[in-house]
C-alpha cells in the first residue's frame, strides 16, 4: 500500500492552488537572488553587518522567504496565502525600523535604502492573495512610498528627481501586480466553471443510466396498460398486475436534485394530509444529491408520520411541514398540534413509528429520526439525513461573480493595456529623460517621441496577441531608442541612475510587448538593441562604448520575468474558455437529459391521473360496463397516440381527437419525424437536420387538421401523418375524399390526391 501523506502536506488540486504555488516558489527563488545582489551593492565591504538596521533587515527578509519555501512544500493555499501576505507586510515593517534606525544614527549620511530595488516583489507576492482594490493601494504605498524615502534619505529634493524616481518605480511593477492581484480571482472562476462543468456532467451521466433502465420500465408499464386497457374495452376484468400510485416505484431513482427533491415531499404530504402548510427553509443552491435508498425510505418514513396526523391528529387539526435543505443535508420536520401521544408508552409490537419511521431511518448511513410528543400537546417527527462527504467538509468552490466576464478583462489586460497607463508611462520616462541638470536637446527629444510612437503601437486593441505588423514596427522603435537614447547629454553624478533611462524604458516596453503575447518579439528588441550599439562601439561610432549586449541583458531582468508571465496569462486564455465550453457542453447534456426525464415523469403522472380511475372501477365492476369499455378504449387510444407520436401532443389536437372519437370517428396518428428519437421525447421544438422548427410546424397544422376533425361524421376514417425530415410537406392529412400535403407554414400543397 502506498503511504498517504497527512493532511498538511497534500497539495490543493485546484487551479487557484497551481497558480499560487507556481508564484510563490517562482518569487521564493528569486527574491534572495535580489536580496544578496542589492546587499553587495549597497554594502560590498562588510554586508552592511556593522550596522543594525540592515541586518535586521535582512534576517526579517530571509524569514519571509523561507516562510514562501515552506508553504509552497505544503501546497495549502492557506499556507501559501499566509507567507505571501507575511512577505508583503515586510516592507512596511522594515519602514518602521527605519524610524528607529533614524533617530539612533544607523544609517550613513546621504544613504538610500538597499531594499528599494526590490521590494515590488513583496509588492506582488501581497496583491496574489487579496482583491484588486486592496493590492494597488498596497502596491503604491509601498514601492512608491519606499523609492521617495530612499530618494530623500540620498539628498535629493528636486520634484522632478523624485517624482520621477517614484512614478519609474510604479509604472515598472504595476502590470506585474495587476495580473497578480487578477491571477486568484481568475483562477477561482476557473475553479468554479470546472466544478460546475463536472457537476452537470455528472448529473447528466446519472440521468442517462437511468434512462435505459426507466425507458425499459416504462415501456413495460405502458404495454402493461394498454393491455388492462384493451381488456376492459373487450368486457373482460383486468388482472390487477399494474401498479400506477406514485408509491409504488415510478419515482424510484428519480430524485436529483434540490428542487425536485422538495416537489416530491410536498406531493407525497399532500397525498396523505392536503390541509398541511409546506415552509421551505435552506439553499442548495439547486445542487442536491439524493441516493435512491435515502430517497425511498424518507418518502416512506413520511408517509407514514403523514398518515398517523391524517388518523389521529383529530378534526381541526393545523399540520405543518418544514423541508429544510443544505449542502449535503436534508431536514424534514413534520408536526401537528392535534391530540399528540406518549412516545415512550407506544408499544414495542406496533410497526408504525418504531419500524416504519425511526427504525427506516436508523437503518440509513447518516439517517436519524426524532419524536417530540406528548398526550394533548400535539406531535413532531424530524427526519434527517446528512451526506457522510459533506460532514467531513466536502469543499465546493464559492460561487463567483461575473463567472462569463471575457478573460482579457478578467487578467486586467484591459487595465495593463489603457490610454491612461500608458499616458503614464509615456510622463514618468518624459520626465526623466527632459527634466534635470543635463540639457534638453535633439536626441532627448527624439527618445521621447520614439517612447511615444512605441505605446502607440502597442497599447490600443484588446489583443490577446498582438498583431504580427505592429509587432514588427515595435521592435524596430525599440532598437532606435536604444541607439537614439545613447547620445544624450549627461551629467554624471553619484546618484544619477537615469543617464541610462531610455534602456530601462526599453525594457519596460519590451516586457509589456512580451506579456502581450509576443515573448520572442521581445527578446529580439532586447538582443537586436544589443548587437546594434555592439556593431557601433566596433567601429567607434557609438558614445558609450559599455553599452552592448551585455549591459542591455542585465538591464532587460523584466523582460525575463514577464515572459514568465506571458506563460500564465496564455494558460487562462487557453484553459478558462476551454473550462467555459465544457460547462456549455455539461449544462446542455444535463438539460437534454433532464428534459428526458421530466417527458417519462409527466407520462407516468398522465398514466395515474387518468388510466387508475379506469383500472380502479373495473376491480369493482364484473363485467365492466358499457360506458366504461368505452373510457377504457378511448384513453387506450389516447395512449397509443402518446407512444406513437409525441409531436402531435398538443392539448387542443388531444381534445379535437377525444370530441371526434366520441362521436364513432376513427383518428389515426403517426408521427415518423421523431420517431428516430423518440426514446427520450426530446424531439419536441428542435430542428431535424432539415431546418424546420417542428413545434412551430404542429402549430400551424394544428389549425387544418382541428377542422377536419370537426368535419367528420360517425364512421368517418382520418389520418394524420407527421412526414419524416427532408420532404416538401410536413404533414399529410387523410379521409374518405383523398389526401392533403400540409406545408410547414400551414399552407395545402397542390390539389388533394384522392386515395388509393
């Protein structure tokens, strides 16, 4: 036997689970490599280790990652929510030590923060586990509000250097935080459109087991019936073999569902008590699955607590019933308040409630039964039953709204890809490229426009892949800013990281065109860019010979890193319409097959409502009488109307047909349009291949065939036929003068061909 792991140890099989351990242990192996990049930057001599504030820092850093490490081995998503979440308070936390740092003089005069650099990471890891509205606030205070303290810790006041500093810092992670802050909500739609596929794919596959079985069933009631029929029709008494209460098996295996499962109870109390008040109580959300024995032995249990109330409740007598129905629980509560009984003093050999009620129910797995009585105090029985899953806490996705909502909304790609971010965008590298202590020129303004000439090809459209066209041009705009960028005018100082913005620009955009559905587009500006300012450091024509490929690479980290997300987002645009058409599939074939079952159960209530009367007075009447031979032959043929076309079961057609019979008319119906399908009554409404809608068809014969009925005198001979698909008529009609072609629309085809 294969050793189970525990429970805390076993991954959730969930989308939503994927995609969280997927970021969790992408961002856990990747955050230290950050960290230790940042710490011998900023510390290259002892690691910051003479001070406390950065070594505190990063142990509290370090804990968080190994707290990722462990929640991922898990695969709980609880685990994993809780470390992202620990992960994205970090930074806050590391702002408040340096409060503490600043009054106790720990940091160097004119020093940044070493953190700056990556804290968006925490920054993400946050917005995967809270709702949108919640991650970009987060987002925003937190690396917008980290990059302007270390500005200001650094000596530089200017608005421009800031407000430049801390929009780059923004508009750098903010299409990384969005899609993380969509990726949960995303993966939990998904979650809830598969469970609801399977769900109906699963009552489908029910309904259809049982069909074979039920259609064999009924197909026995029903020559059954027609031959009691045919009997008493001929005088003769019948057998009594056919039994047409709805107690005696036609619902067996038929309860599916919440709501079906509260119309049975209902019509099985009001059989036995009809002045009993039905209360409904609950929400399973029309999701209920009911096992036949379950079923059977409630239905019976109650029954006979009904039938106890009908006998010695007394006159008067107000009853209740309250059906209470939960996920995975059914609570049935009958009661009166008639003259009630002591429970205790019922004796041990009536079968009534001991057997019949407490003992069926104790006789199911989770099935109880309480009795809460007492002499002139009236009486409740409870029945309940719970499903053994759902009391282990059987998990079902919550419902989620705007479950059809298009996935490029639903992953934010419609925020990532706005006018306004990329107005944004084109601002913040504005400013940093024409406001500062180097002069605007030409090559300033160039990138500029070239920055802008880049969004505008990539933002409009809401392109799941963006067109190969505009991706050709993009690249090349890319490679420009790069060569175009590198002659600017600079003034190099200690802390001016932007003599190199139009490169991080570049990556920028080149990420966005990779999230876009174009990863290797993007790597081709990135390398191309490379191999162009390599090709003119080479023949000494470019002004910063250190810029070549292998600057742009280490420059292009985004680029990586939303190629990686380029793989996630392509994997919803792949797996949730994929999910959505199973549901299609599911909810068609469930609906198919409970339509199925709905056409046998109104056939085997149409049996008991109006063959049992006829079977019932023919027990007591030998020989049958003359009338009732006649009832007998009418509703045989009413029934063979029934099994033999089922397109022609319109009420008015039923009851021109019962009139014409009444007066010695012999009707004939045949219906060969649906009898390829016949066997789940389904026809009724669709189309057959030949584009006719056979509902709307019937209706407009309807009007014809009625007056010819109407027409016919005693002894008359019609016959209405339902031709098969493809023929010019849809319908013939037949009597003693010839035969009508009837078109779809209603309309006589030709003149009447007389008969043969």
């Amino acid at each position: 036997m294969v050793a189970q792991l525990p429970r805390w140890r076993r991954p959730e099989r969930s989308v939503e689970g994927g995609v969280l351990r997927a970021a969790t242990l992408a961002m856990a192996l990747s955050w230290p490599l950050w960290q230790l990049e940042r710490a011998r930057f900023w510390y290259p001599d002892d690691f910051g280790l003479t001070h406390w504030f950065p070594t505190l820092t990063m142990v509290m850093f370090g804990l968080a990652n190994l707290t990722m490490l462990g929640a991922w081995v898990t695969g709980q998503n609880r685990y994993m929510i809780l470390a992202n979440r620990i992960t994205g308070f970090t930074i806050p936390a590391a702002l408040l030590l340096l409060l503490v740092a600043v009054v106790q003089s720990d940091l160097e005069i004119g020093h940044g923060l070493w953190f700056t650099g990556f804290c968006g990471i925490p920054a993400v890891a946050f917005a995967l586990t809270v709702p949108i509205q919640v991650g970009i606030p987060w987002f925003v205070l937190t690396v917008g509000g980290t990059t302007l303290v270390s500005g200001v810790l650094q000596g530089r006041y200017s608005w421009y250097d800031l407000a430049g500093d801390t929009g780059f810092a923004i508009i750098n992670t903010f299409a990384f935080i969005i899609i993380a802050a969509a990726a949960t909500r995303i993966a939990r739609v998904t979650d809830a459109t598969e469970a609801e596929a399977m769900r109906d794919q699963s009552r489908a596959a029910r309904l259809n087991a049982r069909s074979e079985e039920m259609t064999r069933f009924t197909a026995l009631i029903h020559d059954q019936v027609l031959s009691e029929l045919s009997a008493i029709a001929n005088g003769v008494k019948p057998t009594g073999t056919v039994n047409l209460h709805m107690d005696g098996g036609l619902r067996g295996g038929m309860i599916d569902g919440a709501d079906e499962f509260i119309d049975t109870v209902t019509e099985c109390v009001k059989a036995e008590t009809p002045d009993c008040d039905i209360v409904i109580r609950g929400d399973a959300n029309g999701h209920l699955d009911v096992p036949e024995p379950v079923a059977a032995n409630m239905l019976l249990a109650l029954r006979e607590v009904a039938r106890n109330s009908a006998r010695h409740a007394g006159p008067g007598a107000h009853r209740t019933c309250i059906v209470e129905v939960g996920a995975g629980t059914v609570t049935v509560s009958y009661g009166d308040d008639g003259r009630g009984f002591d429970p205790e003093a019922v004796s041990p050999t009536r079968a009534g409630l001991r057997v019949s009620v407490l003992g069926r129910m104790a006789s199911l797995s989770g099935g109880s039964a309480s009795i809460d009585s007492g002499p002139e105090e009236g009486a409740r029985v409870t029945l309940r039953w719970e499903d053994g899953e759902s009391a282990r806490g059987r998990r079902t996705p919550a419902p989620v709204d705007r479950a059809d909502e298009p996935v490029y909304s639903l992953l934010g790609m419609n925020i990532i890809f706005s006018w306004q971010f990329g107005l944004a965008i084109a601002a913040v590298l504005s400013m940093l490229l024409l406001l500062g202590e180097a002069p605007t020129g030409v090559p300033e303004l160039a990138t500029a426009g070239l920055i802008v000439i880049a969004l505008m090809l990539l933002i409009p459209g809401r392109h799941e892949v963006l067109p190969l066209p505009r991706t050709v041009a993009l690249v090349l705009v890319l490679i420009l800013i790069v060569v175009v960028g590198s002659h600017q005018s600079v003034v190099q100082t200690e802390w001016l990281w932007n003599r190199m913005i139009y490169i991080n620009g570049m990556a920028l955009i080149a990420s966005l065109l990779a999230i876009r559905g174009r990863p290797a587009a993007a790597a081709v500006a990135v390398i191309g860019a490379g191999a162009v300012m390599q090709v003119l450091a080479a023949l000494g024509l470019s002004p910063v010979p250190e810029v070549g490929l292998v600057l742009l690479m280490s420059y292009s980290i985004l680029v990586y890193a939303a190629a990686l997300v380029h793989l996630g987002v392509k994997y919803f645009f792949e797996r949730l319409p994929r999910a959505r058409g199973e549901r299609l599939r599911a909810e068609r074939a469930a609906a198919e097959a409970e339509a199925a079952k709905e056409h046998r159960r109104r056939n085997l209530a149409w049996l008991e409502k109006e063959v049992l009367p006829i079977l019932d007075a023919a027990a007591v009447l030998d020989p049958p009488t003359e009338r009732l031979r006649n009832r007998a032959r009418l509703t045989e043929l009413r029934l063979r109307d029934l099994l033999r076309s089922p397109l022609l079961d319109r009420p008015a057609l039923v009851a021109a047909i019962a009139d014409a019979r009444g007066r010695g008319v012999h009707v004939q119906l045949l219906d060969d349009r649906s009898g390829w399908n016949r066997g789940n009554g389904s026809m009724s409404g669709e189309m057959a291949g030949d584009g006719v809608d056979a509902d709307s068809a019937v209706a407009a014969v309807t009007g014809p065939v009625i007056r010819m009925l109407d027409e016919a005198d005693a002894g008359d001979s019609i016959t209405v036929r339902v031709l098969p698909p493809g023929r010019s008529a849809f319908a013939t009609l037949s009597d003693g003068t010839g035969v009508q072609r009837i078109a779809a629309d209603g309309s006589v085809i030709g003149d009447p061909e007389p008969e043969l």
